[in-house]
C-alpha cells in the first residue's frame, strides 16, 4: 500500500490542476502552483501588518497560505490568498482594498504581471 501524498481538499486539487496548465507558459504560476501544491504546514502565513509593511498603495499581491489579521493595514492592496481569516477580509476590506481567491486572480490576470509574491 502506497502513502497519500499531496493535498486531498478537492478544491485544491482542481487549483492545482488549473496552474499546472499556466505553469507550461509562466514561470509565476510554476512558482506559485509549487507553493500550493506543498503540505499545510509548509504553506506560508502572513499577517495583515507585513501587508501593510511591504506593499505599495495600489499593488497587487499574493499569498499561496493564508493571510491572518495580526495588526492594520493603512494601503489600498488587492490580496490574493488560498485563504483568509474573517478578520483579515475585514481589514483590507476596510482600507478599501479587495480580497480575491487565487482562481480569481488567474482570471483577472493570466499572465501575472504585476503581481508580488509574499510570504
């Protein structure tokens, strides 16, 4: 019998799928499918304040993890995560920024230009 590997969350599974095909093209899904695909306590977490401390007003950025809501954020951001916390939606909701799935951005921006990375 053979060990399970990879994420068992249907969801994640079906996300993966979908930037394994971006990632034929763009080296940005690789990176981020990569990110994705790794077990849940591998994934990055990011705090609300490290948003608001390495972002630029008006940026777009994503987190491949979840986005906790530790702190303020003062910028208008799009954030695009695996997940969020009700909080954190609330913040950048709030500072009138958007909260978008990472589905979302890939079909907003299917190239990925001009998104950053952090975590």
């Amino acid at each position: 019998m053979t060990k399970r590997t990879g994420p068992t969350n249907y969801q994640l599974q079906q996300l993966i799928v979908e930037l394994q095909a971006k990632a034929v093209t763009s080296r940005f899904w690789k990176r981020i499918m990569e990110d994705v695909a790794r077990s849940t306590r591998q994934r990055r977490i990011v705090n609300i304040y490290t948003l608001d401390k390495v972002a630029q007003d008006g940026e777009t950025i994503i987190v491949p993890g979840k986005v906790l809501s530790v702190g303020n954020i003062s910028k208008k951001v799009n954030v695009a995560a695996l997940n969020f916390s009700t909080e954190a939606k609330l913040k950048i909701n709030q500072a009138k920024g958007r909260t978008l799935s990472i589905q979302e951005l890939i079909k907003e921006n299917p190239q990925g230009k001009n998104v950053r990375i952090i975590g």
